[in-house]
C-alpha cells in the first residue's frame, strides 16, 4: 500500500478555506481556495496535476494559467454548465485556476472534474477531498461524468503520488481497479462526488474484469489461431518456434494461399503471457489510444497487430496533434505482422527503422518528443516474385522479379534473422502425422527463453532496457562467449563463411550464430552443435534473395 503521508496534497489549512460574505448570516457568496489533484495525460503516460483555485471579490472573470490547451480552456463553459446542473451555484466573482506543473501542456477534457471541484471547494459549497484522494474525468453540459481515454495511466500516476481512492468516470472504473492499491470511485455525475464528500458512504468496491486477450473484446480472450490447427509445414512450424524462442523476427515467403498468414497470427499463441508490469504497461497503451472498451480486463496475452499495407505513416508509429500510439506501440510487447511486405510503402517501412533497432518509437509535438514503447516481434510474409505464382506457371521477367526483390530487402530484411519457405500443403489432413498444439510449444519456448535470461544475465550481454533478454539481441563482438562450440561447429561456420556460392555476409553470419544459439536453446543445451548450424542455415534464403 502507498504511504498516504508523501501524498502530494495540500496541507488541511488550505483547503475549502472560505470567509463569509458581507453582511454576517449565511453568505450569498464564500470567498476562499483550494488545491485538489488532477491527473492528465502526456503521451502514452499520465501525471499528476495541481489544480489550485481561488475564488476572490471581483468582476465576473474566470481564468486558467499553467499551459492549459484549448481542450482545458474549454473547461470553463463545461465546468459552469455543470456546476450549474448539479443545482450549485456558479461564482460571479473572479475565479482563477492555476495548474501545475506550469511548464508542461496540460491535454484533454480529464481535469474537468477537478476544476468543477476545486471551484465549489474554494467558495464553500463542497468540502474539499481528505487526503489520498485524487480526480479525473471529462463534465458534460448536463453534469455527467464521461469516460476519457488513458484511465489505466492515470491509475498509474496516482497510485505512485500516494492516492489511495481515486474518483474517475464511471465507464473508466473497471480500468482503474486493474491497478492493485487503489480504489475506483466510480461516478455518474458531479453530484456523486460531491455525496460521498459531504456523507460517509462511499460506493461498494468495483469489480475486477476478467483477463482480455484481443483489445477490442471484453471479458476472456478471444481463441487464436493454434499451431494444431496448421498442416503439414514442419518447417514452418519449427521457424516459428525459433521465432518464439529467440524473439527472433521472421519472413514467410511463399505463393498466395500457403498459410502464410495463418502460420503467422499463430506467434502469439507461442510466447509467454504478459506477466504484471508488462500486462499494466501493454493495458495502459491500448488505453490511451482509445483501442480498450469499457470493461476489459487487463491484456495478458501478447498482442497481434496487422496493419493494412495503407496504413499511413503516422498511424503505423504514431503521432498526431495530441500524440497517440501507432500500430507499433499497440504491437508492443507483441507480434506486429504486415501481411504482404512488398505492398507496403516505403516510408512506412523506414519509420520502422527506429523501433527495430531502439524498441520505442519518438514523436514530436509541439512541446518537445514523446516516446512512446515499441518493442514488438515482427513477422512479415512476401510472395517470392511479383505475380506470386510457382515456379512453371510465374511469367515475371527477370528484371521484375529483381526490383521486387530489392525493394523487400530494404529497411527491414536486414534485422529479420529467420527466413522461411512455405509451400502450399500437398498432404491431406490425415497424412500430417499428430500435430503439436501451440501449448506444448509454448512450455519448450518458456524453458529456453529461461535459459537466455540466465545467460545474459551471468556474461553480463546487454540488451534494450525494459525487454525481455532474448537471443535477437546477441551481438557480434560478444560470440565467443554466447555460443561456445568444439572445433567441428567451428569448422562447419568457417565453410559456410568461406563459400561463396551461399552469399553470407559477416552479418548473415551472426544471424546463422543466433539463430543456432536458439536451437540449442530449444534442447537445453549450452553448447553449440554442427546440428544447430546447419538448421540454422537452412533458414537463409539462396544467393540472389
Ligand atoms: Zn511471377
């Protein structure tokens, strides 16, 4: 439990201090100030916000300092209609509202509530909230309360300023007690607020949802695509599993039809759940960008994001007048998969560039960047030539087929570690043998990415902060140590190294070595066999790819 005491909130003095009016009896108008805490959100995180008012003798005035955008300057004629339809009275007096932070811009409709409430606060018609309380929420005309985006994050930014009763839309309240430590108090209108204030009754606890998978889809998760349910394709099959193991990214290649597709939306079905942190932190994302409907649970399962080849720039990473996250943070701590690589253009796929390499993508705004996280496992799926038909029945010339090829090793061929074939399956369904089920995977996947995570950690090999220590991350200069192997392994690399005919470059060697370090993996095994080599180097494409 937070400590209420390192609470930042205003000492008891200060708050709903209000004089009477002129003339003694019951004042016509209460003179006073007070502090509440509001939350607002700044990029994908939210922060805790001062909302400090004083109502003073004067002429009719109602301003707002500390950065406000025109969203809280729109505030006022929310707040005085509101005020005004939960029967209280509207100051005609001047009013300020200084918000602080002062130098960071203050986005969206989520300080209405406090606003409404530090007015009434500081001319004595509520009192003002006990400590270890905070407010969020957009006002209507009307007086209700309305969701906003980003709940989870304010959850978040409370709880580490101390709050422990948190008062927040009512829509939003399911996303809020996803956050242990801190208590929803959901409210419909300003007028429940100011209930509990003035009574002892607060609202019965909210319920936890249930665990989402898929973000769109409440309650438990929706089924996806499992690996028992793929085929023949054993070589497929094993590449994702290496996938899964490595975190390596993957490219499907292959003709429309052959499960590319289907192989793919398997991947997250293979990798480990979403533990606490990383759940809140894919949860809190989804949420800020609006893709988490009222009263879904947290998202446990890693995610699977498939943009269109249209998707525009700013939606693929991000970005926007008040910055939302794009299709990469949504893939975040998932699988993203672009179907079809070569129909995406080109400027979409270098915007990729940053996150592939870094795990975040940067986007400006107007005060300054904001980042937002972006560490997803790719997946791309291509046919082998432009008209996508097998080998007797493709009519491309040779001079399409390699400014097709060109194109796709662009930006992103270079980081992707594990190349595979899929054919069409010939077998039928009963001729495939007992197929694994992604489960049984999944628990090999677990073991070895245990295995990696002790490694990295006893050579001290360095990885992007904040993801999981996986073996896409292994660098060159470090080899000798991350994959130990007796002199037949050696010799088999320095052939491969050596023959010409297999266009491996020396970072096509590493991508070998990685991949190899996964397989054996897979096996619980620390060294690194000619057997590993080999599979490994099965998965890189021949000469002229
Ligand atoms: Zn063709």
């Amino acid at each position: 439990m937070p400590d209420t005491e390192e609470a930042v909130l205003p000492a008891p003095e200060s708050r709903g201090a209000w004089e009477a009016g002129e003339g003694g009896g019951p004042p016509p108008w209460a003179f006073g100030a007070s502090t509440i805490l509001g939350l607002a959100c700044t990029g994908w995180r939210a922060m805790p916000v001062l909302v400090e008012t004083v109502v003073d003798r004067g002429l009719p005035h109602f301003v707002v300092v500390g950065l406000p955008s025109t969203a809280v300057r729109e505030a006022r004629e929310r707040v005085r209609a509101a005020v005004r339809a939960s029967g209280r009275r509207f100051p005609l007096h001047r009013i300020t509202v200084s918000l602080s932070p002062a130098d960071l811009p203050k986005e969206g409709t989520s300080l209405d509530l406090a606003v409404a409430l530090g007015l009434l606060a500081a001319s004595g018609q509520a009192p003002a909230p006990p400590p270890g309380w905070a407010v969020f929420g957009e006002l209507g005309l009307d007086g209700s309360v309305r969701p906003v985006r980003g709940a989870l994050s304010m959850a978040v930014a409370a709880r580490q300023q101390g709050v422990t009763h948190l008062v927040c839309p009512a829509a939003n309240a399911r996303e809020v007690a996803l956050l242990p430590g801190i208590r929803p108090l959901p409210a419909r209108r300003l007028d429940d607020l100011l209930d509990w204030l003035a009574g002892p009754v607060l609202p019965p606890p909210v319920p936890l949802p249930e665990a989402a998978g898929d973000p769109g889809a409440p309650g438990p998760p929706a089924p996806l695509p499992d690996l028992a349910s793929v085929r023949g394709q054993p070589w497929a099959r094993r590449a994702l599993e290496l996938a899964a193991a490595g975190g390596h990214h993957l490219l499907l290649l292959g003709p429309p039809g052959a499960g590319k597709t289907l192989l793919a939306s398997c991947l997250p079905g293979l990798l480990p759940p979403l533990d606490g942190e990383a759940a809140i932190e894919v949860t809190a994302i989804h949420s800020v960008a609006g893709q988490l409907p009222p009263g879904a649970g947290l998202i446990q399962r890693p995610p699977l994001r498939a943009p269109h080849h249209a998707t525009p720039v700013a939606a693929m990473v991000g970005g926007g007048k008040v910055p939302r996250p794009g299709e990469a943070s949504l893939a975040h701590r998932g699988v993203l998969l672009l179907d079809e690589l070569a129909e995406f253009r080109r400027e979409t796929l270098e915007a990729l560039r940053e996150p592939l390499e870094a795990g975040h993508v940067t986007v400006a705004r107007l005060a300054g960047a904001e980042r937002f996280p972006a560490a997803f496992q790719l997946v791309a799926t291509a046919n082998p030539c432009p008209c996508g038909q097998p080998g007797g029945r493709c009519h491309c010339s040779e001079r399409q087929v390699a400014r097709y090829r060109q194109a796709l090793s662009g930006p992103l061929l270079d980081r992707i570690d594990l190349q595979v074939r899929v054919r069409r399956a010939a077998l039928p369904p009963t001729a495939a043998g007992p197929r694994e089920d992604s489960r049984t995977v999944r628990e090999r996947v677990e073991a070895a990415r245990q295995l990696q995570a002790l490694r990295f950690h006893r050579l001290g090999l360095s990885h992007p902060p904040g993801q999981p220590p996986v073996n896409r991350w292994l660098e060159a200069g470090d080899a000798a140590r991350w994959a130990p192997m007796g002199p037949a392994a050696r010799r088999l690399l320095d052939t491969l190294y050596r023959d010409a005919s297999l266009g491996l470059s020396s970072r096509g060697l590493v991508k070998v070595l990685r991949v190899a370090r996964t397989a054996a993996d897979l096996e619980g095994r620390d060294e690194v066999t000619v057997d590993d080599i080999e599979l490994a180097a099965e998965f890189r494409f021949p000469p002229g790819w």
